[in-house]
C-alpha cells in the first residue's frame, strides 16, 4: 500500500471512531510519526495533506526540520533535561514532559528565547516500569504545580498504554487517561488548557478516540512498518 492509500485508510478509520464518540472528524488532530522515515517519504505524507509529524529523537527531528520545510513538528518520545536547550522553540509541542526537573529546564530555556512552551504531560496509566510519564495519582499534583513555570503552557495529557494484541484490551487505560484530562478540567486553572488528549498509535488510535482521544499518533499504519 502507498503512502496515500494509507492516509486514506486512517483517515477514513478516524472518521469512523469520531462518529462512534460523537464527534466531528475535524476535530481529531492525527500526528503522522515520521522516526526513522526519510524526508523523500515524509515528503509524500506532506503532499498527501498531513502537516504535522511527531519524532521523538531530538537529533534525528533536527536534521529533518532543515530539510523540511512548512511542516508542523512534535516531539514524542522521552526528553533527557540535556537536550532541551536544542528543542525549545523548534517543536510545536512536546508530548512526554513527566519531571519536575525537565518542566524547570524547560521554562528556564524558553525564557532565554523570550517564548512560551506548549507541553503535554505524559501519564504512565499502566505504570510500567519500562515507560515515562508521572503515575496517575501523582498527575494533578504535578500539573499544580507546572501552573508557577510561566515560560510552559500544558495544553493536555498523553499516553503510551501497556501492549496488547488485542487493542480493545487497552480500552480501560484510554478511559482512565480521559477521566483524569475532565478531572484536570475541572479545576479550571487558568494557566493550564486541556485541549489535546494525545493518546493512540496504530494500532488502538480507534479505541482510544472512542474514549476521548482527540489527538492520534499513527507511524506504521501510514509509513509501514520500521527497520528494526
Ligand atoms: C513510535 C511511536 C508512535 C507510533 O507508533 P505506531 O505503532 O508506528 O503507530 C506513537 N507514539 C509514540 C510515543 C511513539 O514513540
């Protein structure tokens, strides 16, 4: 299957599951992750009508921005505190923020550019030893107390659950990551903005937008699938 086949299919999968969730298609940001995929094909993916990829190793995403261009860019994967200072004011948002100490790095960093960061904070809602993100009874403490870091915007939460062959498997752990995003809410702090819920890959992203998801990160199902 082509590149274009493949946006097609997922856009069309998309569809499908904002209808199930009552929600309008527009409405669900779909993030093309583009790790390990040459710029040629992201190319393709840009000229099929997706505008926004997500990477998530800073070196990598840097080399492809140059190369690049109009392309909105995220970052996905982990961030060391080492690298911010190459990442801020270069991704139009990170997804995996998930320490006190990267949230200082970060505002101190953005400050030094005179910009405003936008952050997802990444949860761990299967709390797997092998993944980031901050556990999910220690979520709305942490968001708390991101509300003093001027220079970071949190915009939503986001999620990698446990693996499972069987994506309906992952449903409670889709809905336990919407019901603390409405909990967050609905403390209206006005410093924090829960617009994204960022969670969904290949092979779930229907599953998780029947419960809320309105931001999906798809790389094989529109790439095929990566060297190993
Ligand atoms: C690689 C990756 C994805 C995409 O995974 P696919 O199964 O290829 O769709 C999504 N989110 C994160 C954080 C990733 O690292």
């Amino acid at each position: 299957m082509s590149i274009l086949e493949n946006i097609a299919r997922v856009k069309t999968e998309i569809a499908e599951a904002a209808k199930v969730a009552g929600k309008d298609p527009e409405e669900i940001q779909l993030i093309a992750v583009s790790k390990t995929v040459e710029p040629a094909r992201i190319l393709e993916a840009q000229e099929a009508g997706l505008t926004t990829f997500g990477e998530n190793r800073v070196q990598e995403a840097l080399g492809k921005q140059e190369v690049l261009e109009d392309l909105n860019w995220h970052l996905i994967g982990q961030l060391q505190t080492n690298k911010v200072r190459q990442v801020v004011g270069k991704f139009q948002l990170i997804h995996s923020l998930d320490r006190l100490r990267l949230a200082k790095e970060l505002d101190r960093r953005s400050k030094e550019q005179g910009i405003t960061t936008e952050v997802l904070v990444q949860v761990n809602v299967g709390e797997e030893e092998s993944k980031g993100g901050v556990a999910p009874e220690d979520a709305l403490a942490f968001i708390e107390e991101l509300r003093s870091f001027k220079q970071l915007k949190v915009m939503g939460l986001m999620t990698i659950p446990p693996f499972f062959e069987d994506p309906q498997a992952a449903r409670p752990y889709f809905a336990k990551l919407r019901e603390l995003f409405q909990k967050v809410a609905a403390q209206g702090w006005p410093e924090v903005e829960m617009k994204w819920l960022s969670m969904g890959m290949s092979a779930d992203f229907q599953v998780a937008i029947e419960e809320g998801a309105n931001m999906v990160r798809v790389g094989t199902g529109i790439f095929g699938s990566r060297p190993r």
